[in-house]
C-alpha cells in the first residue's frame, strides 16, 4: 500500500480530473459505493474459485458478527448499489463511472500493489454491440487524451450460457490429457477454473493453451453474430485491435466480449495491462437482481501514473509566483500580497521564516514558481516591481495592485 505525496499526487489528479472530464461527455454519472461490503456479494458475483476472492480478499468479521470485505473490484458493488436503489424503475439504460481504492491481498510485483485505484465504468441495460463499441471508444478517447500511445486493445468473446457449456468441457478435456506437461499452479486451476490456465504467463502453459480448443469456434450463432458486429463498429469508429482468443479475464461473471487494454512498455513487466473490462449480462440476475445486461471496465490508475512518469508526462504543482522580500521591513507586505494575490485565485508561494533574498531565491527555484517578484523599499513606495521569468527573459514591468491581471495575460497562469 502507498502513501501519494505531493510531487506524485499532481499526476493523479491530472488523470482523475481527465477521466471525469471524458466520462462526462460520454454521458456517465459519478457513483461512489462504501469500501466495505458483504462478502456474500464478491463470493455470488466474482466467484468463489477466482484469485480475487479464493486467496486475496481482505475479509473480516465486524462487532456484529457479519462477513465483510474490503471490496477488491468495483463492478459488484455497482450492481449492488444499482439494485438496492431500484435504478431500472427510473431509467432504462444508466451509465456510470467510479473512482476509488481496490484492496487485494496479492503478491510484491511492480505496479502491483494491496491497495491500488481504479477507476472503471458500467453501462446496464443495452445488450447491443454498440455499447460494448461505445465503452470502448471512451476508453481509447480517455488513453490518448492522456497522450499514451503504444496501447493496443485485445478483444475476446466467451460466449454466452448456450454455448460455454460445450467450449468448457472440451477445455477440460483437453487440459487433463496435459495435465503432466502445465506448471504446478495451471494444475490446480484445471480443476477450480480451466478458463484461467489460458492466460498462465508459462510459456510452456502458454505454448499448451495455444494449441488447445479455441473459444470462437465454439460461440453460438448470436454470439458469433453479437461478436462480428462489435468488431465491425469499432473498425467503423476507427479503433485498432487485435483479436486474441485467449484472453479471458480472471473474473467468473463476463459472457460474450471481454478485452484488455495492454501498453507496450517495458518498465511495467507483467503489469502492462492498464485496464480491462467486458460484458457481464447474467450478473444483475444472479445477484437478485432484474435481469439487465451490462458492460464495463476498470482500469489501473497506479499504472497510469507510472506510465506517464516512464513517458515524462509526470505533472508538478502550479505555482503562478512567488513573493521574496528583499529586506526584513517589507515582510508583511509581502505576506499582505501574497494573500491578496491568493484571494484573487493565483497560486502563490511566500517564505514564512523572512531570510536573505539569496535563500528565498532558491526557495523560488525549488517551488518551480514560474515568476518571481522582489518586493522592497523602492516597490512599496513606487507601487511598481517587476515579474522575473523563472525559466529566464526580461523582467515584466507591474503595478503592485495589478498583478493578478498581468500575470492571467501571460500564458497558462492560473
Ligand atoms: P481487474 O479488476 O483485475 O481486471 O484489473 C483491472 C485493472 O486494474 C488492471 O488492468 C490493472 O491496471 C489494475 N490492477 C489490478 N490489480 C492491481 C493491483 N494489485 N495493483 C495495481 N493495479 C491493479
């Protein structure tokens, strides 16, 4: 788990602040469910043989006696909350994003952590392509808004109940005659979740999977048919991807599409998937639910922090000017014009503890203020001083009771 400081936590606000921003204009709402809930509802809907709830929950038992968990996904308690608040009464297709903390209890790997942030989005009520096509457009507008380039879309279909059954029992079949040949953790997942041994990263499981039944060859007619048009519309929106019939997702409720997004960057190692997300039309059902389809997506904010860092995209806090005093007299009004400035709505930096200009220059250089103004005798009696460009060039003449207007005319102050 990590502490975000300032100096990091710019860059995620900076993302948070572009996610709602394109979420808005796709029509998503914001929700925000509470960090702990039932276990009952991870074990019904992610299911009972996943990683995520068989071996990383962080489940407890409160005062009361009851089975909670800090939540380890966010598409559950969506549901949950979609449920609980009789949304399909008011609506007939709803959208919506969320932003917070993911606990999962999983092993020390780079960009992998106990807690970590998501942020994803839901669509119920539309079991048509175009909304898988459309989420997926908000995903690539959101990756390339965020300038990441070298993101490729994977996409999959797993079919539906009519056609799984046949597909699974092949799987099974086909895994138990190599049985001898996958890793010792693939041998397990043969029994408890045969899907999962397809995205083993053991190359020899991988070499194992690669030859075995393929899932598209097994999809129904209106899964093939769901399945090529989606392929269709994201061709006709202009969207890469590739279409990889191995991906498979470790959660037990998608049917039909599932896809990943999955950056080409070295310094990530196995943890290049930045998100990922599919169709889960059975959920809401099998929750008790009414039975609306739905499709959705998480992506990992921690990894794309550390993908804008890795490509110099990281973010520093704004500071429009900072106020030196250049002798002890004019301390509080430089104080004054700090605050003054602050009110008007810039950011604004002061050295509290006074000291020589020299120090409060290097002071200036290390808040990356992008001016500087020396406030001293000549400035308060003149009511002139000047803005010194921090990144260098000449000096800009002011008023001291202008300031704010002068520096809003210069490019991207605040
Ligand atoms: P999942 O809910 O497992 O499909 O994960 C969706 C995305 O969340 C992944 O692609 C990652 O970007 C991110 N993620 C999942 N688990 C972790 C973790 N333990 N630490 C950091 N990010 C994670």
């Amino acid at each position: 788990m990590n502490d975000l400081l300032p100096g990091d936590i710019e860059t995620w606000q900076h993302v948070e602040k572009l996610a709602r921003d394109m979420f808005g204009r796709f029509g998503y709402g914001e929700i925000r469910t509470p960090m702990v809930e039932d276990t009952a509802l991870f074990v019904r809907s992610v299911g009972e043989e996943t990683d995520i709830v068989g071996k990383e929950m962080y489940t407890f038992e409160d005062k009361g006696g009851r089975s909670l968990s800090l939540r380890p996904e966010g598409t559950a308690p969506s549901a949950r909350a979609y449920i609980e608040h009789s949304i399909l009464n008011q609506e007939p297709v709803t959208r919506w994003f969320y932003i917070g903390p993911m606990f999962r209890y999983e092993r020390m790997k780079t960009g992998r952590y106990r807690q970590f942030f998501q942020i994803g989005a839901e669509a119920y009520g539309a079991k048509e392509p175009a909304q898988d096509a459309e989420i997926m457009d908000m995903v690539a507008q959101f990756l390339s808004a965020l300038g990441l380039k070298d993101v490729t879309l994977n996409l999959n279909s797993l079919g539906d109940e009519a056609c799984r059954p046949a597909y699974h029992a092949k799987l099974v079949e086909y895994l138990q005659a190599h049985r001898a040949e996958v890793c010792a953790e693939c041998q397990a997942r043969m029994d408890r979740n045969p899907l999962r041994v397809l995205d083993c990263k053991n190359e020899k499981c991988q070499a194992i999977a690669a030859a075995g039944p393929n899932v598209l060859d097994f999809l129904c007619e209106p899964c093939r048919a769901h399945f090529g048009d989606l392929q269709r519309k994201l061709t006709a929106l202009g969207i890469p991807f590739v279409v990889n019939s191995r991906l498979v997702r470790g959660l037990d409720y998608y049917t039909r599409t599932v896809f990943e997004f999955v950056a080409a960057h070295p310094a990530l190692g196995t943890a290049s998937t930045v998100g990922g997300g599919g169709r889960y039309d059975t959920m809401m059902k099998g929750l008790g639910g009414p039975d609306v389809p739905a499709v959705g997506f998480a992506m990992g904010l921690d990894r794309l922090v550390l993908l804008l860092k890795e490509t110099g995209q990281a973010f520093g806090a704004p500071v429009d000017l900072f106020v030196a005093v250049a002798d002890e007299g004019s301390h509080d009004a430089g104080l004054a014009l700090a605050s003054r400035l602050r009110r008007e709505g810039l950011h604004v930096a002061f050295d509290t503890r006074g000291g020589s200009l020299k120090s409060q220059m290097k002071r200036a250089d290390k808040t990356g203020a992008r001016f500087t103004l020396v406030l001293g005798e000549a400035e308060r009696s003149s009511g002139k001083a000047n803005l010194k460009p921090m990144a260098g060039g000449d000096p800009i003449p002011v008023a001291l009771d202008a300031v704010a207007q002068a520096l809003r005319a210069l490019p991207s102050a605040s």
